[in-house]
C-alpha cells in the first residue's frame, strides 16, 4: 500500500492543533480579548507546514516525532504572528487571510499588533520551557532556539520582508529576488526541518542534508506561491489573487515569465528530494511533501 500524503498531513495537522490548544488555552483575566486575538489567527485553517516539516525532519531521522513537538507549535506561533504583522494596513494592507477577515479587521491595528507580538514572545516561552521539552538535551534545545531565532529575525525573515517593502516598484535582480525570498519564506522553512533535526539528534552529514532540503523546499514554496497569485483561485486559496501585481511587487512571474518560474519551481523540488538521497522510506513524507508543491491550489 503506498503512502497516502492526504492522511498523513491530517494526522499531523491534529497532532499539531491539540498541542497548540493546549498551549494556548483561552483565559478569563483581563488579557482575554489579546488571548482571543492571537487564537483568532492561530486556528484560522492553516496548514501547518511548518511543524509537519519539523516533525517529518524527526520521522526522517527514526525519532518519534513528538520529541518535537513544542518545537513544531514555536515554530507555527512564528510564523502566524508574522502574517498578522504582514496584513496591517502598514505593511500589506490586507483585509482576507484564509478566506476570514484578517487580525486587525476583526479586533483593530492595535489589538492585532499586540497579538503578533504575543505569539512571537509565547513561541519562545514554549521553546524554552523545559517542562514542555524534556525530552529534548538542554544544549541541542539551546541551539534550536539559536537556529529558529536566526531564522525570524533580521538575518532571516523580518530581514527578507524588509528587502520586499524597499523592493514594492522597483525592478530588482533576479539575485535579491532569490536572496528576499530565502530569508522572508525559506528562513524559517529551513529552520523548521533543521530543529527537528537537531531535536532527533542528526549528525553533521543528516543535518547538512536536511538543511538543503529546507532552503530548496522554501524556494520551491515561494515561486508556487508567486505562481498561484496570477493563475489561482481567489475562492479556494482564500485570499484576494493578483495582489502581488497590482501592488506591483517583484515576483518570480513579474521577473521570468510563468513557464520559466514553474520551470524554476520543478528544479528546487527536484535539488530537494535529490537532499534526501541518504536517508531511507522514513523520510517519505518529506519527499512527497515537497513534490506536492508543484499540484498545490492554495
């Protein structure tokens, strides 16, 4: 019987939002409608890709994955505070995330800011936890903070969404195209896969091989995405199309053309599972998953 990537992601995605749920309960002190607001965005449908690739990363290495899983929900706390912050009307100005009204529609820019901010401060109380990571040495979950610290910030993707805003009108090279997007959506893909790495224990060879699958996969991940912006469905990807030329951002389509952007996209795919030669069937859902990039709708 072969592997069934649907059933897998939905397992994965349940794993995943039970922990979150258990990490972020509701409350009823007076912070309730900030708690309310960083809810609101974190269980809005999303596809928790970054976790599954942290637990894959586990999997891969034939470590049970919920070693990792605290790591996993840092790493989606991330990565949704930072499309909060990416939606106000000083950033993006977008007003549909998922197909729901975004953050500061529903609770106002202050409130919104405050959630992302929230989110951003709760991952790492979650990361360094002990009591939630016991299972993880205290030096190689020191490193994983250094790692997905590295990969939010300045240096990865607060860095990359910089180069973006100061790029909106511009005709960039293809070079910063590449160099924007590897740190505003590969920086934190590839942190996801290497702290589940470093968190199974991968020696230096696996977690070289690991790493260069992120940084494919997040390449791979953010041409599709350009891709989908001008051939997608506003319906089912839940979101508004065509916002990236209308807000004429550079994009892989805006400087290539669609046929040689997917062509560009099929190439990280393929240099990704190529990543993966090492190990055996237990990384499976790590190839499958990247290879699904290329039929991805939303």
């Amino acid at each position: 019987m072969g592997f069934d990537l649907k059933e897998y992601l939905k397992e994965k995605q349940r794993l995943v939002n039970d922990a979150l749920e258990r990490f972020l309960p509701p409350v009823a002190d007076p912070t309730r409608n900030l708690v309310e607001s960083m809810r609101y965005s974190l269980f809005a449908g999303g596809k928790r890709l970054r976790p599954i690739l942290c637990l894959g990363a586990a999997e891969a290495l034939g470590k049970d994955p919920e070693l990792c899983l605290p790591v996993a929900c840092s790493l989606e706390m991330i990565h949704t505070y930072s499309l909060i912050h990416d939606d106000l009307p000083a950033m993006d100005d977008d007003d549909l995330r998922r197909g729901k009204p975004t953050n500061h529609v529903v609770f106002g820019e202050a409130m919104a800011i405050l959630a992302g901010d929230g989110l951003l401060t709760e991952a790492f109380y979650v990361l360094s936890n002990h009591a939630e990571n016991e299972l993880i040495n205290p030096t190689k979950l020191l490193e994983i903070i250094r790692v997905i610290s590295e990969a939010a910030g300045c240096r990865g993707m607060v860095g990359g969404q910089t180069i973006d805003l100061e790029s909106e009108g511009k005709k960039i090279e293809p070079s910063l195209l590449e160099q924007m997007h590897s740190r505003k959506t590969g920086a934190l893909i590839t942190a996801a896969v290497e702290s589940g790495a470093v968190a199974a224990g991968a020696d230096d060879e696996a977690r070289k091989a690991l790493i260069d699958y992120g940084k494919h996969f997040g390449l791979a991940f953010q041409i599709t995405d350009d891709v989908l912006d001008v051939t997608g469905d506003s319906e089912e990807m839940g979101k508004p199309v065509g916002s990236d030329e209308a807000k004429n951002k550079s994009t892989f389509p805006a400087l290539f053309g669609l046929e040689k952007a997917r062509e560009k996209a099929r190439f990280h795919v393929n240099r990704a599972v190529e990543s993966l030669k090492l190990f055996d069937d237990k990384a499976t859902p790590l190839r499958e998953l990247v290879k699904y990039l290329l039929k991805r709708k939303k």
